[in-house]
C-alpha cells in the first residue's frame, strides 16, 4: 500500500509488506507543507517499554533525490533512546546507514533524502521472514551445516534450524529473534555461518566436541506482522515459552523440540536499543562467565566493552526450565545495535561464536 506526497507526487510511502510498521497505510500521512507523519503500531498487550520496531520504505520515482521531511510519532510517550537514531537501508536494504538525530520524547523528527528506489527507513536494520528463509537456503547442506525442520508457526512459517558439529557431542541450542524487533543476533549468526562455510569449520576441535542446534528466527510469525515483542497469539517467545507454549503452536513445537535435545547449553540472543556502551553476556556458571571474560573479543573499536555477570534467567523463561530439568547451563546475551551496521554485527557474531564455542567444548585446556 503506498501513500503519496501531495506535494512532491513523486515521493510514496509505503507500508502493509512483510515486517512493516505501521502496517496500516491510515497511520500515514502528508499534511499540507510536505511534511509525512507516521504513527508507529504496537501490538495488543505488548509490554510496557516495547515501543521499538519500525520500518516502512519510501520511493522516489523521480530521477532525481528528493527531501522528505518525516515526523515519526511513537507509541508510547515516554522517551527511549532508540528515537535519537535510525537507520536508512538503501535499494531495500543492500547498503545501510544510521542517522543520528535528536528527538523530542514521543517524538522522532528528521530530513531524510531519498535518492530514486525503494529504500528503508527503520529503528533496526531489517532482517524479515524473506532474510530468515534465504539464510537457511543459502547454508542448508554446506558444510558444516544441516537443516532440520521441525515444524510451522502458528500461522504456517517454517520453523527449522542449522545443525553443525558432531551428533554424538555436547548438545548446544541457540535462539534468537523471539522479539520481532531483535534483528541483530540473526546477523550475528549469519556473520559465523559465512566464517564457518567459507574456512572449513567442520573438523575444528569445538565442532568436534559440540552438537550445535542454530535457531535465526524463532518467532516469525511476529517478524511477518511487525510486532515489536508478542506473537500475534499474544504469547512472549523471550520469557513465556516455558509457561505460555500451549498458547501458540509454534511456541509448543519449539519447546518441545529444545526440551527434546536436553541440552548442555542453551544460548538465548536478544538485542537492544539506544547508546548503549556494553555487550551483556550473563550466565548462572560464574566459571563460564569468568572464562569468557577473560577472552572476550575486543570490542573498543565499535566502543563497545564486555558487561559479564553470573545471574540466572527468570522464571517463565525456557532456559530456566531446561536448568531445572537437565541441568542445562543458561546463556544470555544482548548486543546493542547503536554504533553498528550489519556488516558490523556479522563480523561480532564471527569473533563471539568462534570465542564462545571452544569453551563450551571444553577445548583449548578449559573446563566449563
């Protein structure tokens, strides 16, 4: 659906795709000096303080660049930092930019210029349902790499995952995107799949030791409809899955199969928002946590440094179940995007992997 610029014709915004939001084109509008204003969307029920995903696309038909003012109204008024800052993704997000603006609470205010295309304009640097299908087309079958299926989401989406490793080695599962805006941790993996293909990764002492079950997009049902935090079925895929998983189908595919692998190791990646200056590892093995202190990747360059604690994640959430049932070893993370392109957060996602994994095989003389 697109809306056009009264003013400059040749300007047209458009929603209603795969991942938009507002995925409604009545929340758009131009007033009569140019100006677009966008109301973002929140879903039913999101949680207070999720007011972060946004992406529509603007399309100049001209030949020429044009200025377009953009005034993006947020969903809820209190100010987060995610408004000071988005990010533009040229020729649908071939190449991506980040702006630095300065917004006012409820209130994101900004000149942007279109060149002619299609381009995005976003709070997090898209990585939609067709990125998530293509990512798992692009490595199923290269080695080191497997795809297993392991059923739909509730509205009919794949649900798989990238296996690599030794099947008969320490069971590790890794998640990301339960919360629809989290597009980082997906371009983390992609960055170590791409190592991984690309050096031969199959034969390494960890993948040796490891069988490591990669899950890109564990909740694409609320990546398709542009939800920031729940599934359409209201269910959070970050802190409900062991309590709410009848709720949603998917949700209960996905638990089942996760609880099925009794794993040694359960990684669950998020993201977040605003200028934030530390990459959070945390973890309920202070001798995991310790080790991965000790030889984290240097981040200073993206002024970045390591926040590491040894805590345990909250009940509800599927981890906590899994390190109650088998004794699974719990590990969160959350890399903010601030500072950082996607070509960036796919290089960190190369150096935390390849630093990560050896631990958790217990190569190179450590003991998790």
């Amino acid at each position: 659906m697109l809306v056009a610029s009264p003013k400059q014709p040749e300007i047209s915004i458009e929603v209603e795709f795969d991942n938009a939001n507002p995925a409604a084109a009545g929340l758009v509008r131009f007033d009569q000096a140019g100006v677009c204003e966008i109301r973002q969307q929140l879903e039913a029920n999101a949680p207070a303080g999720y007011s972060f995903h946004f992406n529509i696309a603007l399309l100049n038909a001209s030949a020429r660049a044009a200025l377009v003012p953009v005034k993006i109204v947020w969903a809820e008024p209190e100010f987060d930092y995610c408004r000071d800052y988005m990010y533009i993704g040229y020729d649908a997000g071939k190449t991506w930019r980040m702006l630095s603006i300065s917004a006012s609470h409820a209130v994101t205010a900004l000149k942007v210029v279109v060149p002619p295309g299609r381009h995005l304009l976003c709070c997090t640097p898209k990585f939609d349902v067709g990125d998530y299908l293509a990512l798992l087309e692009r490595f199923a079958g290269a080695p080191p790499f497997e795809r297993i299926d392991i059923g739909r989401s509730a509205e009919g989406r794949p649900l798989a995952c990238l296996r690599c490793g030794n099947p008969a080695g320490r069971r590790v599962a890794v998640t990301t995107r339960a919360h629809g805006y989290e597009t980082a941790g997906a371009y983390c993996m992609a960055g170590w799949f791409e190592f991984a293909a690309e050096h031969g990764s199959v034969g390494s002492a960890a993948l040796d030791r490891l069988n490591v079950h990669f899950f890109p997009m564990i909740n694409p049902d609320a990546v398709a409809h542009g939800n920031c935090c729940l599934a359409p079925t209201g269910v959070n895929f970050g802190r409900e899955l062991a309590v709410r998983a009848e709720a949603d189908a998917g949700a209960r595919t996905l638990a089942d199969f996760i609880c099925g692998l009794r794993p040694a190791y359960y990684l669950d990646m998020h993201n977040n928002t605003g200028p934030h200056l530390s990459d959070a590892f945390r973890s309920d093995d202070a001798g995991l946590a310790e080790q991965f202190r000790a030889r984290a990747p240097d981040r200073s360059r993206d002024q970045k440094f390591w926040n590491v604690n040894h805590v345990a994640p909250p009940a509800g959430y599927l981890p906590r179940l899994c390190r109650e049932r088998f004794g699974t070893v719990p590990i969160l993370t959350e890399f903010p995007w601030y500072t950082r392109l996607p070509a960036d957060m796919r290089e960190h996602g190369r150096q935390f992997f390849e630093t990560l994994l050896p631990l958790l095989a217990g190569a190179n003389g450590t003991k998790p």
